[in-house]
C-alpha cells in the first residue's frame, strides 16, 4: 500500500454475478433464502426479482481493497447501508461496479470510500472501511 491522499482511487472493479453465483454462495453461507434462487419466491414477496445475498455484495465490495492493501488484517472496521436490491437476472446476470476511494486521513489510518453500483444505481449507502495505514 503507497501513501494515499482523500479523492485518491485506489482500488477499482467490476464483478459479474450470476445464477450460480448466488447458488455457490448460498452453499458456503449457509442462507438458503429462497428470494436468492427462486423467481417465483422473489415475485410472492413483493421484489423485482432474485436478489444477490447483501452479504455477497458487502464481501464482494471490500474484497476489491485486499490488492492494495496487501494484507487484510489491516481492514479495522467494516460498514454499509443496504440501499437498493442487487437483482440477478436469469440469463444476463448482473454487474457490480466497485471504486474505493480515500476519504480521509488520520494520524495511521485511512477511511476508504466504496461506492458500489448496478446498473447506475448505488446499491450500498455509506460503505466505509477504515484500514490501518501502515
């Protein structure tokens, strides 16, 4: 990890998720939720459709650090909102896009700014690590 300045990117991604995503990560998990795998569960409930586990989403987003930072035990603290569905569709899937920025800089430490977004929606609200700097 080099210095870093607020406004800085300093990590950046796209992941695609599909159908067997989620199914794979329902496996290691343990969240079987059929609003995850099933289209007919997700329509009964009111959704869009099947929805990526917020989990998913969250691990996906703060994963897109681990590169820079070359270690993930300088991760400190984790946070988000949950502010709009992840909806995986049958036959496109769907793309998240990850960008990490610095927010702030204090004494050794780093608050990163992660913006994560499908289809031009923002789909985690205040998404901020806070990671140790050196």
């Amino acid at each position: 990890m080099s210095a870093a300045a607020v406004g800085d990117v300093v990590a950046e991604r796209s992941v695609h998720l599909t159908r067997e995503s989620l199914v794979r990560y329902a496996g290691a998990s343990g969240d079987f939720n059929p609003i995850h795998y099933r289209d007919d569960v997700a329509a009964s409930v009111g959704l869009p459709g099947v929805l990526a586990h917020g989990m998913l989403t969250m691990g996906l987003a703060v994963e897109t650090l681990v590169p820079w930072l070359g270690d993930s035990g300088r991760i400190l603290e984790y946070g988000v909102r949950f502010t709009r569905p992840v909806v995986v569709d049958p036959e496109t899937g769907a793309e998240l896009r990850i960008v990490a920025k610095v927010g702030a800089v204090q004494d050794d430490e780093l608050r990163i700014d992660l913006t994560v977004t499908h289809a031009d929606t923002t789909v985690l609200g205040k998404a901020q690590v806070r990671v140790r700097s050196v």
